[in-house]
C-alpha cells in the first residue's frame, strides 16, 4: 500500500503538453508512490497515453518538471534517458509483439538489450516469466499462433523480464472478453506482491482499475482533477469522477450484450437497476 508520508518515486509538476494548437495538458501536476498501483483514469484523447510517454522521454513536455528520483528529466538528452530506461518498462497500448521470432524471444528482448547475461541465464529468466503469467514453455511459439489474451500475458512476460522498478500498462485489458480481462488484471496484482514493482496503469475499464489499483487519479480538463485511494475514489461523490464510472460501467453492459448477440436498447430505468446490482442484468 501506498505511504503518502514517503517520497514519490516520480513527480510531474506543472506539466504541459501541446500539439500545435491542441493542448493535452496545462498543468499536469501528480505523485506515484514507490511500491504503488496507481490508475490514470479518463476519456479517449484526454493524454492518458501522452502521460506515460512524456515519463519515458518518448514525448517532451513543454515545460514543467517530471522528477524520477528527485532529478528532473525534462531536458534529458536521449543519452541521459537510458539509465532511466533501464529502471522503467511500457506495455504499450497496442501490445506490440514482434511477429517474426518467437515468444521466448520477445520475452528475452529486454534482457538482451540491458542485461548482460549468458543465454542460459536469459532462458531461465524468460521460462520463469513465462511460468508467471501461466503460459510456461511456450517459447517456440509464434506471437501470430496465440489468442488475444495470450499475446497480452507475452507482452506483460517481456514488460517484467528485466526486472524494472516501474512498469507503465498502457490499457491492458483493451480488446479482452470479462474473464480474460478479469485474469489480466489479477495478473498484474499478483506481479505487484512478486517483486513490489512500483505501476501506473492507464485504463478504461473499471474492473480492471478496481482489482489492481492502490491509488486512482481522474484526468479532465486538460489537469488531473482527483487523486484518491482506491476506495475513496469509488465512493466519490465528485461529479467527473461519478460520470466516469457510470459511462464506462453503461459502455462494458453495451459491448458485453452486443458480443453475446443480445439487443442493446436498454432503457434508462434498466440501466441504473442493473448498475446498482454491479452491472448484472
Ligand atoms: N504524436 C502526436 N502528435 C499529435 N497529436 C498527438 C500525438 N500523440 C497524441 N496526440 C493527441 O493528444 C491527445 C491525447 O492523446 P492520448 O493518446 O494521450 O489519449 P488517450 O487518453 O491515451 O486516449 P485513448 O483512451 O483513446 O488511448 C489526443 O488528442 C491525440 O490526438
Ligand atoms: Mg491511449
């Protein structure tokens, strides 16, 4: 659990962020604990995305400070960016195997690029993580052989092969039926107890933001707007807070009718029963 009284491990402060004339952010301002869950909430395009590459310096903000450790890498050149590279791992939005080698590979991408290992270090390392996310000894498979989940559990195996102290999930549930979402997000918390990584993940999807988060905080109007433990942030009564989590709840009834064929024109009445009875019709 979070302890607010220690140090964040990274600070934005201040931040802002423009393309052209759109502005992703004005003031960006939020702390990440070490050893925390955090969750970034917020709609399409309002810069959950741009948050997490500003942080590994594939975006650079306008101004403003993003501190890692108490050194502000805002002005980092791509030299002084490795060292903080090697300490932080994404798991992009996209999932973003490589296609053509195989899954022990991309598993073992990370530790070939940082690490110096020898192979059969390498092979310990990414049978270990492969047995982590339950899909142990398939290293000879390709990426294009795995189902959605099983690509999504790879891409999370690469994320922690080389043992970073921070670990950004970019929408890792996205395009995953309930119980795969519900396995992946159990995942993620049970590699938090593993090797107390510190992770801010970005999501839509509350069910996974209510398993794995420790802290959320509700990204609008071009700023972060709340920034609560999980649970205060559940019980919230500030009004983009519960707007958020009554459009994301009504959107995961909509599309888990639709994929089960049903009709989707539930009526107001009908939706707020069946949020009040957590979302089951
Ligand atoms: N490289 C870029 N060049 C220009 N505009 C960009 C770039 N990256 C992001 N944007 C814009 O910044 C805004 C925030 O984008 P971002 O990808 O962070 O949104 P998001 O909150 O992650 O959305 P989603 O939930 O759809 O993934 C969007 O309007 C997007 O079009
Ligand atoms: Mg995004």
């Amino acid at each position: 659990m979070p302890a607010p009284s220690r140090d964040p491990l990274v600070r934005f402060v201040e931040v802002r962020k423009a393309f052209g004339p759109k502005v992703v952010y004005e003031n960006l301002t939020l702390s990440i604990y070490p050893g925390e869950t955090l969750t970034i909430l917020g709609g399409s395009g309002t810069g959950k995305s741009v948050a997490l590459k500003l942080l590994i310096g594939l975006l650079r903000a306008d101004s403003g400070a993003i501190y890692v450790d108490g050194q502000d890498i805002v002005n980092h050149n791509e030299n002084q960016f490795l060292p903080i590279r090697k300490r932080i791992s994404m798991l992009f939005q996209s999932g973003a195997l490589f296609d053509s080698i195989t899954v022990g590979e991309n598993v073992a991408y990370p530790l070939r690029e940082h690490a110096k290992m020898s192979d059969a270090e390498i092979r310990d390392v990414v049978a270990e993580k492969l047995e982590w996310v339950g899909l142990p000894g398939i290293e000879k498979m390709k990426p294009a052989d795995l189902s959605g989940g099983m690509r999504k559990r790879v891409a999370l195996a690469r994320a922690i092969a080389g043992s970073p102290e921070i670990i950004l999930y970019d929408e890792p549930t996205t395009g995953l039926d309930p119980i795969n979402t519900r396995r992946i997000s159990e995942l993620i918390l049970s590699i938090q107890d593993r090797i107390k990584v510190t992770s801010v993940v970005v999501t839509h999807d509350m069910a996974c933001a209510f398993i794995v988060s420790d802290r959320m905080a509700m990204l609008a109007n071009r700023r972060v707007v709340a920034e609560l433990p999980a649970r205060e942030f559940q019980e919230s009564d500030n009004p983009v807070i519960r707007d958020f989590i009554y459009a994301m709840s009504l959107d995961k009834i909509i599309q888990e009718r639709e994929a089960a064929g049903g009709h989707i024109h539930v009526t107001q009445a009908q939706r707020v029963d069946e949020l009040d009875n957590g979302g089951r019709p």
